[in-house]
C-alpha cells in the first residue's frame, strides 16, 4: 500500500513539472525566437515516474517586420497554443487522478489503523 503511496507522488510531481513546461511554453509563445520544451512521462527504474524535458527545434514562422526603417525577418516562437491547452488539461487530469488515489490510500490506512486500534 505505501508504495503505491510513493507512485502517486511521483506521478504528481511528473505532472506538476509538465504542467510547468507547458506553463513556460504559453508564457512565451509571443517571444521572437523562443523555443518550446517537452515533458515526458516516463516509468523509472523504481517504478516510479521519471520526467525527460526535451527542448524542440523546429523552427517557428518567420514574419517580415520594419524596425528603424529597414525591413528584417525575424522567427516567431515554434509555440503552437493548439498543441499546449491539451498538454495543460492531461496534467492537470494526471494530477487530479493521483491526488484522489492518495485520498483513498488514506482513507484506507484510516480505516485499518481504526480496526486494527
């Protein structure tokens, strides 16, 4: 039972450190060049989750812009908005899902300590 305890933790702790990449992501979606990152979930060796944060290099879109007179192009950030409000409902579902396990694991000591006691 406790380690089932520890792989919920570890599994809220994956999605709290997705949910916070993909937080980056949105926060900089407006900035020129910016790059977006990837959290991945991963079973560890121990069983419990592992996260694998991976920078993508894709390239953004390049717009035409006038600064001081002179026409540049300049890359947008490869943020896509499309693809990062999913990626914030699957952690904070991940999430959600592994808090109710830690309650239930809890209530479930509870009621054996109280037969047990």
């Amino acid at each position: 039972m406790i380690s089932s305890m520890s792989g919920a933790v570890s599994a809220i702790n994956g999605f709290e450190t997705k949910m916070g990449v993909t937080s980056n992501n949105v926060a900089n979606s407006q900035t020129d060049g910016f790059k977006k990152s990837r959290a991945d979930l991963k079973e560890g060796e121990t069983g419990g989750v592992e996260v694998e944060i991976t920078q993508v290099n894709t390239p953004g879109p390049v717009v035409t812009v006038e600064e001081n007179g002179v026409t540049v192009e300049k890359e947008m950030s490869n943020v896509d908005l499309a693809e990062e409000i999913p990626q914030t409902i699957v952690a904070e579902t991940g999430y959600e899902a592994n808090l109710k396990i830690l309650k239930t694991e809890d209530e479930m000591l509870g009621t054996l300590l109280d037969i047990v006691g």
